[in-house]
C-alpha cells in the first residue's frame, strides 16, 4: 500500500489496523456506496488504509480540529507538486547544516515562523512537516495560547520530503471532504450506508502517564462524556460506528459505553516519552453493532 500517514502522530492506528479490520461490520463489503467518516482523523492510518482496502468507499469525510492538520490534507489533496518541491528545498536547507548546534538555531527560526501563523497553506505545510519531522518524538504540543512548543529533535537526516507518499496520499484524498472543527459537525454529513471511526484524544491512564494534549483545551471525562452521547445520536440516526480508546481499569469506559460492544485488542505504541512504557497495551475498540 503505497498510500499512508504523511504526518508522525501520536496515537497513529497503524499497529492496529488488522484487528480493526476484522471488527468491522461482517458484511461491510457488501454495503453500496458507503460514506466513511473520521471525526478525529490525526494522522489518518485507518482513513488510507480503508479507501485502499475498501472500494465500495465512494466518498469519505474527515475532521480535525487541529487547523494546521486540516490545512496539510488540503495542501497535499490539491497542491502536491507545489509541496514537493518546497519540502525538498527545507531538507536541503537542513542537510546542508553541519553542527547541532546551527542545526538547533534553524529548527528555533522555523517554529518561530510557524507560530506567526500569518503563512500561506503550502509555507504552512511545509514547515508543519519539517517541524514533525525534526522536533523531540514528531510530538504535536501547543502551549495555552496556541503556539507550537516542542523542542529540538536532534535528527541529522530525517526524510522530510517523500515525494512517493505525497503523491499516492494526493490522489486517495481526490474523493475526500475535509472539514476543521469540532468533531459534532460531522453528522451532518452523514448519508446513505455510512460508517464512523472515533479515534478521539484518549483518556489518561493514569494522573501522569498519558498524552492528549493536542489541542489548548484537554480532553476531559466530561468531554468523553459528550462524545458518547453523540454517539448515541448517530445509533438513533441508524449508522454504524467504531471507537478507540484506553483501557482504563477503573471501569469508567465499561460503564460509559454500557449499552454498546467493547472489545480489548492489544496495541503497541510507539511515541511513549518513557522508553520502558513502550510494551503492548491493551485499548479499548466499542461499537454499535454485532459484527
Ligand atoms: C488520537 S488523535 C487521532 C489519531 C489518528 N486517528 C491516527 O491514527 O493517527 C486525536 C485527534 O483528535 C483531535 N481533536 C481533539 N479534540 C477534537 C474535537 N473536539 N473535535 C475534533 N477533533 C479533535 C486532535 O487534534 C487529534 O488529532
């Protein structure tokens, strides 16, 4: 599959696309032009995985409220030749640095320019890209007032442009719709057969272990809260849909999430700032049908 994320995320599904393959509606190929839908769409392993693997997929919509994320899709949907070549001048700009030090500097000037946010979608885009592929772990962090604050990476030559990936991810998003903001608008688009897959920030293990600070705000059990009950709203509007989350022991999910199936599928992760934390993880995968 030559199609895949463009963008390091974390949270990326990639590890778990077989199981949730095999949890999809039994007879989801032989659904008619079904309407695919990723409300939290991040990195979108599970979006290219399914409209390669999925034919009947004959249109696709996307979401995320990360404004600089929608922005990349757009860019890359409608703008990939402009976006090669300016990503193969950042790289060249990058190798051409011989200490870490000067490397450091330059890396500091492009977050300083990402964060003027004043920039047209392919400057935007391209810096999007450098930053992710040179900041500490490809982290996404933004600080209470917006701005992006990770520090540096330290990678000598990491693969900022990939023409392949751009190309093949350009023309899959040719029959998708892409949408920013808050995932409750997404219903409206919902049409004939259709399809969600909630991959929303997950709620923390623990009071310290886990990440989801994308956003300025955090993503609360109050919010987790809400999401079920638009999850609710869409079985009352007969679609089907599929969620991931954490598998947090004390009950909350199973309680939340009571009238619906969940599953346990083991995960690896891979971005874990604690290299002993990065082992095979239980998540959760809930749905409103018997598959
Ligand atoms: C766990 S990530 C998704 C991972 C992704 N599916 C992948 O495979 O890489 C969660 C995403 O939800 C987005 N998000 C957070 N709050 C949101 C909201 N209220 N509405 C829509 N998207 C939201 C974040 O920007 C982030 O990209």
């Amino acid at each position: 599959m030559k199609a895949k994320p463009f963008v390091k995320w974390v949270g990326g599904k990639t590890q778990l696309i077989d199981q949730l393959e095999a949890l999809l509606p039994a007879d989801f190929d032989q659904w008619e032009n079904v309407t695919y839908i990723e409300p939290f769409v991040g990195g979108g392993a599970m979006l290219f995985y399914m409209l390669q693997t999925h034919p009947n997929i004959t249109r696709a919509v996307i979401n995320d409220i990360n404004e600089d994320l929608t922005t990349c899709y757009r860019v890359v949907r409608d703008h990939p030749t402009e976006l090669v070549a300016s990503l193969q001048q950042i790289q060249a700009e990058y190798y051409a640095i011989h200490t870490e030090k000067d490397k450091r500097a330059y890396y500091m000037q492009r977050r300083a320019e990402f964060n003027l946010k004043n920039l047209d979608p392919v400057r935007n885009t391209t810096l999007f890209f450098f930053l992710n592929r040179t900041c500490f772990n490809g982290l996404y962090r933004v600080n209470k007032s917006g701005a992006f604050n990770v520090p540096f990476g330290r990678y000598e030559t990491p693969t900022i442009c990939d023409p392949t990936t751009i190309y093949a991810d350009s023309e899959l998003l040719q029959r998708v719709e892409i949408m920013t903001g808050d995932y409750q608008e997404t219903l409206a688009m919902a049409h004939g057969r259709t399809l969600f897959y909630f991959d929303p920030p997950y709620r923390p293990l623990n009071a310290t272990s886990s990440f989801n600070d994308y956003t300025k705000e955090t993503f609360n059990d109050l919010a987790q809260t809400r999401l079920r009950d638009f999850c609710n709203r869409i079985t009352e509007a007969g679609h089907h849909f599929m969620l991931s989350n954490s598998d947090c022991k004390d009950g909350f999910f199973d309680d939340l999430y009571l009238q619906y199936i969940i599953e346990r599928v083991l995960a690896s992760r891979s971005v874990n700032a604690n290299p002993a934390k990065r082992g095979k993880l239980t998540e959760l995968l809930v749905r409103n049908y018997a598959s």
